[in-house]
C-alpha cells in the first residue's frame, strides 16, 4: 500500500470507498463531510460521532494505510494547517462566528500585519519600486488576484508593471524577460504551488531584487530584497485577505507619496484620457 504521506488525506478515503465495509462505508462518508474535524477527535470520540464502533474506526485507519489513528490524525491537520478549505471547515457551532467576531478577526490581522513594518523600510520599497526599470508582479493560484490588483494601483503611476505570467505565457518566458534594474514583486498566500518556490530560487539565484509578500506559514527566506507578512487568520474556510489588499494600498499609496514630476504627469495625462475617451 502507498505511503500516507504522499497522498492527501481525502484522497486515501475516496480512492477506498469502493472497498469500505458498511460500517467502514458509514464513517467514511461521515469523514468526508468534515474531513477537518479529523484533526480535533480522538479516535473514540470520532466513533461516537459517527455511530461507529472502537474498532470500526481503528480497521478504517488501517485499511488507509496509517500505522494508527494519531498518523492520520497529524497528517490531517498538517493538510488543514496549510490551508485547504475543505479541511478547515468543521461541523462545531462555534465555526457560526457573528459579524463582529468575523471583523474583529480581520481587524487583528491588519495590525498584527502592519506592526511588523517600518517606516524606513516601506521607503526602502517604495524607491525600488520608483527606480526600477520594469516592476514584474506575479502570484499564482489565490495569488494571481492580489498581483493583478496590486499592478492595476502601480500602473497609474508608472507604466512599466508586468502582470506575470500573462496568458499563454510560461513562467520561464516571464524568468527569461527579467534584466538588472527590475523589481520582482511575488504574491504567495496560501496554498502555493511548488513552482512557486522554484522561480524564486531562481529569481535569488540570478540576483534580482525580490520583494515576497507572503502569509505566516512561510519560513522566512535567504536572499531575498524583502519579505514581509500578512495574516491571513479565519475562523471560517476562507483566509482573511484584509491584511493583503491593505499591505498593497499602503505600498502604493507611498509610491504615489513619493513620485517625482514625470510620475505624476502621467496620472494626469491618464485623466486627460478619460475625459477624451468618455471613459468615465
């Protein structure tokens, strides 16, 4: 049988389904409601929920490939800690958070993100960002919203901001187009895709600037410009992004603070266009 470990949780138990006993069946199908909950009950408490027997769940675990209980137990919450949704979702009432718990949740994640900056350091970035030749943004998965957002704010003030990779486009095409005198903006929240950490290797190894801008999960990382975090916490299935779109508005509000003459023409020859165009 396969190792755990290289197959997901959900995976294990929908790959068995077909060779459940009924009681086995029942569990499962109980698990794959809430896979999460896995993670919070110990062996005889999941029994109970599920109206299964003791040993029920200890053939169920077996029958996946786990040593014990606590193996699959570790994996799932491992799997949960990375950020898969379905996993973080639970059937407890307490997962009903009010309105004001949900805002008091994403008000914490901004200071506590905003508390790591610096002043001197959100300068640093800033001129980076002035001065570069070209800003290439790019994020993959959840990510790829937060670069598109955060190169729409840059493009009114410099035109030179690359969504990367564009459509159709390889990662390697957008590695191969980066020179010194560019910034590399990388959005990765998660989950991030393996390749992800293989570009920026790549980006660090060829020496370009990199700023990161990453959840907590990520160890921070050698070699790179900056790496600043945002929390990310929920309470919910769903990470709270608030911490995210409010890092990319101070950053570009500072660009925009700091901009010289041809910087700011542009935003008026953009508004000139508008009135031309009808646009808005």
């Amino acid at each position: 049988m396969s190792d755990p470990h290289t197959t997901s949780f959900l995976s294990r138990v929908r790959q068995n389904l077909g060779t459940f006993h009924p009681m086995e069946r029942q569990l499962a199908e109980f698990v794959l409601d809430f896979p999460g909950d896995l993670a919070s009950y110990a062996a005889s408490e999941l029994a109970s929920l599920a109206g299964v027997s003791n040993a029920t769940v200890t053939r169920f675990i077996k029958r996946l490939g786990y040593r014990h209980y606590e193996e699959a137990r570790l994996q799932v919450r491992e799997e949960r800690g990375a950020g898969s949704p379905l996993l973080r979702a639970s059937r407890s009432p307490a997962a009903e958070s009010p309105f004001a718990t949900r805002l008091a949740r994403s008000q914490d994640n901004l200071k506590r993100s905003f508390a790591r900056l610096d002043a001197e350091g959100v300068d640093q970035i800033a001129r980076a960002l002035l001065a570069a030749r070209k800003i290439w943004v790019l994020g993959l998965r959840s990510s790829q919203s937060f670069a598109s957002y955060f190169r729409w704010q840059l493009f009114q003030i410099k035109e030179d901001v690359h969504l990367a990779p564009h459509a159709g486009d390889t990662l390697g095409q957008t590695l191969a187009s980066v020179t010194t005198g560019d910034v590399v903006v990388v959005f990765a929240v998660r989950r991030r895709p393996l390749a992800l950490g293989t570009l920026l290797a790549q980006l660090v190894h060829a020496g370009h600037r990199v700023l990161y801008i990453s959840d907590e999960q990520v160890p921070r990382q050698s070699g790179l410009s900056w790496h600043l975090y945002c929390a990310c916490d929920s309470d919910t299935p769903l990470d709270d992004h608030v911490a995210v779109t409010g890092l990319c508005h101070l950053l570009a509000s500072r660009v925009l603070e700091l901009a010289g003459p041809a910087e700011r023409a542009r935003m008026t020859a953009i508004e000139a266009s508008h009135d031309a165009l009808r646009e808005l």
